[in-house]
C-alpha cells in the first residue's frame, strides 16, 4: 500500500516517545580521503577500537560508505544487523545514529552499520534542502552518549562525506606515501576551507596520517615527507603506519589488529595513533581522568 503519511509525521502525530539525551559531549571525528584503498577503513576500525579498549571511552564507529566494509572488517564483534543502516537516519526513518547504534563484543565500542541502499540514498537526498545537514542533525542525541564518533567515509567529496564533515569537529586525513594520494588532501583540505566560507562550519584537521609506508621506498617517502611537512608542518602526525600484512589479514578475518596479531607493528603503530589522537583531540577517559599523556 502507498504510504500517504510520511514517516516523520506519522511520529508528530503518533507521539513518538523523545530519545534519552546522555551526559557526554562526544567529539565528531571523519576519517576522509578522496583516494581509495589509503586505508581510512582500516584506520576508523583500528583507531575505534583503542580508544574503547585502551583508553577506556565510549565510542561509536559510523560507516557511511556502501562498500559496508566496517561491518565485515569487524564482523566477529558485531552481532548481525537487522538491515537497518545510516540510510534509515538519511531518509528520516530514524531519528537519530543512536537509534541504529549497535553494542559490539568490545564493551564500549558500539557500530552504526552502513546498508546497500546508501548509494541510492545519497541520490535521492541530493535533491532536498539542507542535504548536507542531515547527518549532523541525527547526531545529536548520540554526541551526548558516547566520547568520540568516529566517521568512515566513501572515497570521494560527494555527499555522504559532505554530511560527515560537517556533523564533525575533526577530520583525520590518511594518506598513502604517493603523489596521488598527496593531490588528494590537497583537494580535502580546499573541501575544508569552502565547507568554513559556504556553509559556516569549522571542521578542524586533527592531522595527516602517513599509511602503508614501506621502508624499502626511501627515496619516494623522503621526497612525499618533505612536500607533506612543507605544507601541514604541525597537522603532520608523529604515528605512521607501516605496510603490515597483519592489518590487511585482520580485516578478512573480521577483527581489530589487536586481537588478530597483539604483537605485530600494525597493532603497535595503531595503538600509537589512539594515544597521539586521545591527546591532540583531548579525548578522556569514562568518569575519570584523561587517560592519554604526551606522546612526546
Ligand atoms: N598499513 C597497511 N598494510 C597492509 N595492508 C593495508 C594497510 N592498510 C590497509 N591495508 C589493506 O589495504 C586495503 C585497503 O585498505 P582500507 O579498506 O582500509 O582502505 P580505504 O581507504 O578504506 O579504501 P576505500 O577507499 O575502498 O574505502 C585493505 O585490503 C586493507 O586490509
Ligand atoms: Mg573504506
């Protein structure tokens, strides 16, 4: 049957029961970059992941890409999903990423699956007003329950990633040691600029992260290193990761590095990351101190 009562005012009309704010005031963080395969999957998952294990905060993983791949990159911690995804939240069918937030096996760590209609929601959110305020809008209730949001975005500048920067406070930016990928954040950190003249929101870098660094290609990393610090000088993050086998087993595995390969340097530079992000982003811990010092 066709629906003549749209969700949202079937909700005013039936009453709807409001969402239970929380206490916190989460700090909104995309992991964007326009170049595919640098490893903004495998960052948002590991990163997520420390944050709740290490540094004992309450985080939530938003997938906004398609592809789907942080469901399966931690499909041994999340329980199945019913189907519902952040299309729901983009279409008004749910109120709020809360509302679709998912308890994973990692207590603190909760997921907001990305769904295979998302593509064809970011069609059909391209033509209302505000487009590029949805997400930020189905926020609010979750910023107030959990520390850090953290943001898996789809490799390009299209919508879904406009609706992540701007229900952010921080953008992290991987990229890989090629000039590629370099052309790459330029272009991002352009995205930055106008999305502070046009629209009137101040997303600020939480930093540059060099991945997939292979020591053998010294010259190339040297020379990607100099342009890098020549025009991010402080954003340059001291964390780099490193090619590691462990990080691309772990994801066909399902799970964080830290469970697959505890002792590998994937999981080392990662944990390296949380404490640098925790500290530049003044991230603490649940009820207590912050848990993260300088890393020096
Ligand atoms: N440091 C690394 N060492 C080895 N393999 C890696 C590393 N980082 C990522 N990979 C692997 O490279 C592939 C791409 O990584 P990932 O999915 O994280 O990139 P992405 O930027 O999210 O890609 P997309 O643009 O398609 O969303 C995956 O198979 C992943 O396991
Ligand atoms: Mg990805």
């Amino acid at each position: 049957m066709v629906q003549l009562i749209p969700e949202g005012l079937r909700r005013m009309v039936g009453g709807a029961t409001a969402l239970e704010t929380g206490t916190r005031e989460a700090v909104v963080l995309s992991v964007a970059a326009q170049k595919g395969g640098v490893g903004k999957t495998t960052t948002a998952v590991n990163l997520a992941y420390a944050l709740a294990r290490f540094h004992d905060l309450r985080v939530l993983l938003v997938d906004i890409d398609s592809q789907g791949h942080v469901a399966s990159a931690l499909y041994r911690l999340v329980p199945p999903t019913g189907g519902e995804g952040v299309s729901d939240i983009l279409l008004g069918k749910k109120r709020d990423i809360f509302e679709v937030a998912r308890p994973t096996r990692l207590d603190g760590l909760h997921v907001t699956p990305s769904d295979r209609h998302l593509n064809e929601t970011e069609g059909i959110i391209g033509a209302r007003i505000g487009k590029e305020l949805l997400l930020r809008q189905a926020s609010r209730v979750a910023r107030t329950h959990f520390d850090a949001i953290i943001i898996d975005c789809p490799p390009n500048l299209g919508n879904l990633t406009l609706n992540a920067l701007l229900a952010s406070s921080h953008v992290l930016i991987p990229s890989d040691m090629s000039v590629l990928s370099l052309q790459g954040v330029h272009d991002l950190v352009d995205a930055l600029e106008t999305v502070r003249e046009r629209l009137g929101h101040d997303v600020k870098l939480a930093g540059l992260l060099r991945t997939r660094v292979d020591g053998r290609n010294r010259t190339v990393n040297e020379a990607i290193l100099e342009a890098l610090e020549q025009d991010y000088g402080p954003q340059l993050l001291k964390t780099q990761i490193p090619v590691n086998t462990a990080l691309a087993k772990s994801q066909l595995e399902g799970r964080a590095v830290f469970d697959y390969a505890p002792a590998s340097t994937g999981a080392a530079a990662y944990r390296d990351l949380a404490l640098e992000i925790s500290w530049r982003l003044g991230l603490s811990a649940r009820g207590g101190p912050a848990a993260a010092s300088h890393p020096g």
